[in-house]
C-alpha cells in the first residue's frame, strides 16, 4: 500500500483505451468503501463517459467562457484559467471523468449557520478519502487519474448539464497514461510535522 501511495502520480496525457467496467466497477468500489462521519456515505459518483463527454465538454467552456467575461464563482481569480482551460483539454482526452458529489451538500452561494458548516466539511473530508481511495485503486490497475479542482470554474453550467442533487466536490478523470511519469519532490517531513 505504501508503495502505490508513493508510486501515483497525476496524469495529463490519457491514450483513447476505454476503461472496462469491470475495472471501473473496482474503483467505483474502493471509494464506496472509504471511511465517513457517522457511516453517513455522503458521496455520489457520476460516471461520463462516451458520447456524454460532449456535454461535459460543453458545459466547461461555457463556464470558462463565462469566467473570463468576469462572471461565475471564480470570476475573481484570472490568473487560474489557463490552468483550468488545459484542465478541460486534459478531460476531454481522458476516457472517463467521475464527478463526485457530495449528495446532502449545500449551495455555495448559500450561507450556513456554524453547525451545518461542520457537517458540510465533514462529508468534505469523507469524499475526499473515497477520491484517494479511488485514485490509489486506479493506480493499482495501471489507470492514471487526475483530480479536477478547475471544475468549479463551470460550477453553474456543470451542475445544471449534470442535473444531480446536492453540490459537485470534485472529479476524477480516469486512463491509461500516454507518457512515463516520474516522482516529484516532496518536502521534508521535518517541515510537515509538530509534536506537542
């Protein structure tokens, strides 16, 4: 296990090869089964593949679009989106994306008192453990993946093509890699650590 943590890397540069669903059925499994407050299982996985790609595709430059008129949730953060226009690039090539949601989250633009702010971070927490679970199993089958933050970037236009209940955290995009990967450095663990 702690070699395939060591080992994953993100990847950017997907062969066409599909996935098989016996192996996307695996991956589906490990993030199932990632630990979560009170068992509450808040996650949600949508599997786009296939022809349903181009609506993907189509919301996330819409967003993007949208985002550099100056609108959208991240309207403020220019400096992000050529990033997030590779990003889209990088999910259109790769043959599956899993977007993840969190099926009892709240809008962002929603306020929240203190307590439902808590259990909103909890499943936060919890999704992004069956995310690694599910990267690490990838990995596992020789499946590269990247996790997509630049999805927020399409928030709106995402969730309206989706049409889900609850709030998007996250997407995986899923295949074989195209290029070898190599480490990158980390830091010292001297620096990451405290004891009190």
């Amino acid at each position: 296990m702690i070699e395939a943590i060591r080992q994953r890397r993100s990847i950017r540069f997907f062969l066409p090869d599909p996935i098989s669903d016996e192996n996307l059925r695996e991956i589906l499994t490990a993030g199932q089964w990632a630990p979560s407050p009170k068992n509450r299982q808040p996650w949600r996985f949508i599997v786009v593949r296939g022809e349903a790609k181009r609506g993907m595709d189509e919301a996330m430059k819409a967003g993007l679009e949208k985002t550099a008129r100056g609108e959208g949730p991240l309207a403020g953060r220019p400096e992000y989106l050529p990033n997030a226009v590779y990003t889209q690039r990088v999910m259109q090539a790769a043959p599956v994306t899993l977007f993840i949601y969190d099926s009892e989250g709240r809008s962002v633009y929603e306020p929240m008192s203190p307590a439902d702010r808590i259990h909103e971070m909890s499943n936060v927490q919890a999704i992004g453990a069956a995310i690694q679970n599910m990267a690490l199993a990838a990995w596992d089958m020789g499946i590269g993946s990247l996790w997509n933050g630049n999805i927020f970037f399409a928030y709106d236009e995402l969730k309206e093509w989706l049409g889900e209940p609850g709030e998007i955290i996250a997407a995986l995009s899923l295949g074989y890699t195209r290029r070898p990967v190599c480490p990158l450095p980390r830091k010292p663990l001297e620096e990451l650590v405290s004891f009190k």
